[in-house]
C-alpha cells in the first residue's frame, strides 16, 4: 500500500491518520476513500470536533412563506 499523508483536522487542527479515517468510515470502500482523502476540497474532521459542531440552522423555502402567505389571505 502507497504511503497516504496525514491530515489536519478543519477545527482543532490536530493530525488525522488515514488509517484513522477508514476505521471510523468502515462504510466506505477504499477507492472512494482514497479520492475523499486526496481531495483538497474536503476538509476532515476528527471525531470529537465532528460530534460536537453545531447544525447549521434550517432554512425555509420561498414557496412555503409563499403558501402561508396565501392561506392567511383566505
């Protein structure tokens, strides 16, 4: 198996190996894994720092403002 570097995690900033990251993500084969990895555009998280971000909050579409909108003209 090629050597794969490790990874800084997005918040706390500590190393993730990436026999790490397979171990957590056992759903994933390993091609796909691989491509998550190397993509610079994915930003890894270490478990304790993934479980504890907060949820960005949901937003409504239009077309329900726009529904009730309606309803409350009726």
């Amino acid at each position: 198996m090629e050597y794969i570097k490790t990874r800084k995690c997005g918040d706390c900033g500590k190393s993730i190996l990436y026999q790490i990251f397979l171990r957590d993500n056992p759903i994933i084969s390993l091609k796909r894994a691989q491509k998550l990895w190397k993509d610079p555009f994915i930003i890894p998280y270490c478990p304790e720092c993934f479980l504890n971000r907060p949820e960005k909050p949901y937003k409504r579409r239009r077309r329900y403002y726009y529904n009730n909108h309606l309803k409350l003209r009726i």
